[in-house]
C-alpha cells in the first residue's frame, strides 16, 4: 500500500527506510492490526502510526548516507557468499578426486569403463556398491514419534546436516516400532537421501530408524564406511541420472545397488578418509567463520540503520564528507 506523503515534511526513502527497520513503527502496526491470523493494515489505520521525524534537509542526508553504507556492506555480504560458493566446490572437487584417483600423483591410471569416473589407478577396482554393501529400506508405514528419548531414535533429511548422526529429536518406541513395522538400522551404515536433494550422506553412529526419504548402505568388511560415504558425496551427478521423476526425482533400491564405486585396500581408503577428513574440516571451519563473519555484517547492517534514522549517531559530518557513488 502506497502511503501520501506531504512532501515538505516527509522524505519517500526515508518513510521507507523507517517502516522497514523501525521496530516502533513495527510494534504500532501490530497492534493496529485487526485480523488473528493474517496481519491486516488499512489506509485510515497506517494515518494513525506516530513517526518521529528530523527536519527534511536532515532526511536527505540519513537516507544518502544510508543507502551508500548499505550498498557497501551489501557488496561485502555478496562477496562473502560467492567465497563460500567457491570453498563448497573446492570441497566437492577434493572429495571427488581422493575417492577416484586416490592420494598419489604417480601412480599408473586406467579407464575405469564409467565415463563420470574417468580414469582410476591401475590397481583400484571398479564395482557396483551391491557388492559391497547392502542397501537398507525402510518401511512405507511411518510410526508415531515422541520427544521423550524412548525408543529408537528416528532420522529425517532434517537431521542429515552432519558427517555423523549421534541423535535426534524424535524418537520410535518399541510399540509404535511394532505397530507400524519400522525396521531398525544398525550403527555403522552410510544412510543417504534418495528423493529430491542428492548427494547428502550420513554415518550413524547408533542405531536409527529412518523414514522414507532415505535409504541405506551397510558395509561390508572389505570397505569403510566413511570410504563409501565419500563415494555417495561425489555422486551426485550418478542419482540425478538413475533418478525417475514425478513431483520429485526418487532414486530405487536398483539405483542404490547399481552406484559405482572404486575398491583399493582397506590400507588405501583409511588414508583417503583421513586425508578428506582432515581437509574437509579446515574448509568447514573456513565456511563456518565466513558465515558468522555474513551474520556480524547483517547485524552491523541493521544497528546502522537503527542507530541512523533515530538521531543515536549523527551522520551529517560523515555525510558531508562523502559524495555517492
């Protein structure tokens, strides 16, 4: 709704700025507001709100001032973000090149026969993940949760944040378990999504039950499971292709048994693991500390604002010495 303003008293932008950032004229919206659900502002009511306004030569200079400053911290918050585009897909790339070329920048290399593959070292094996693994799926009915602890601990895409799943919010009973015929995942497994969002991987360290957006790798002995949880990482790109699609790409049990993997020693893949492992923490903690750094910045961003339009700084002798850009 377009608010008429008297033009001698009132800056557009600087109306703006204030119905966006002022928590006062927030608070008097709120309570003129006569719906219960949906908040409902009419023109008569929006004449009623109590604006405390600096003389309009003063406006013009907050305003200016702001939007400069805003702009500058904007650009900052842009640059950041593209910075932490580039960190995931440096991860993305590490992860991809240890679990298909291992960690040796000598070693003689064949064509793996998988074209998103390429080429693997001469003496790693190519094979499918049924032959390595069991694939795990759940059951269609979903049981009845609690937030009590009882039971089993249950895991959605919600509680896939993390390289390792050590518990959860909600949890299945031993009865509701019964009653709708929930398996139970043992620890250890290499738990990943099979709708929509792929190449989102977690190991549980104790047992789950999961719903049905998930499926399961169990190791067997001659493979890590942190190696195969790598593997999922990296293969995106396969699940997208395997997919079959309605309202949401789903991929099969087929499409989990048939992932191609690389098999070296168990030698061989604790070094890949601990390697990524080791790797994809520092990028990690350099993510994290760009993301906090993003949340100061916003922060900073809206106490300017704040601190400007309600005369706590005065911003006429910084305005004066600046011209926009």
């Amino acid at each position: 709704m377009r608010i008429q303003l008297n033009s001698r008293i009132a800056l557009n932008r600087f109306i703006e700025i204030l119905i966006q950032f002022s928590g006062l004229i927030l608070e008097q919206l709120k309570l003129m507001s006569n719906a219960t659900t949906i908040d409902v502002i009419y023109s008569e009511t929006l004449k009623e709100v109590w604006l405390t306004l600096p003389p309009l030569c003063d406006q013009v200079i907050i305003s200016n001032f702001l939007d400069r400053e805003t702009r500058r911290i904007d650009a900052l918050v842009e640059e950041k973000n593209r910075f932490i585009g580039l960190l995931k897909e440096k991860r993305q790339a590490l992860i991809s090149h240890a679990v298909t070329k291992g960690l040796d920048p000598t070693v003689k290399m064949k064509d793996s026969g998988v074209e998103w593959l390429g080429e693997v070292p001469e003496h790693w094996e190519v094979l499918t993940a049924k032959r390595v693994s069991s694939i795990f799926i759940p059951q269609r009915n979903k049981p009845d949760l609690n937030q009590d602890g009882e039971g089993v601990y249950w895991v959605t895409m919600d509680d896939m944040k993390g390289d390792e799943i050590l518990q959860t919010n909600l949890c299945v009973s031993a009865d509701s378990a019964k009653i709708a015929g929930s398996k139970c995942l043992g620890k250890g497994a290499v738990i990943a999504s099979c709708v929509g969002n792929f190449g989102i991987a977690s190991i549980n360290l104790v047992n789950v039950i999961i719903n049905q957006q998930l499926q399961a790798f169990i190791p067997k002995e001659t493979i890590i499971a942190k190696f195969i949880f790598y593997s999922v990482v990296s293969s995106k790109a396969y699940f997208e292709q395997v997919g079959t699609s309605t309202t949401l790409t789903y991929v099969n049990q087929q499409g989990f048994e048939n992932l191609p993997l690389t098999l070296t020693s168990i030698e061989e893949q604790s070094d890949v693991v601990n390697f990524l492992d080791r790797e994809t923490t520092k990028i990690d903690a350099l993510i994290t500390e760009t993301q906090n750094s993003i949340a100061l910045l916003k922060e900073h961003r809206n106490a300017l604002i704040s601190a400007a339009v309600t005369g706590k700084i005065d911003v006429r002798a910084v305005a004066t010495n600046h011209s926009l850009p």
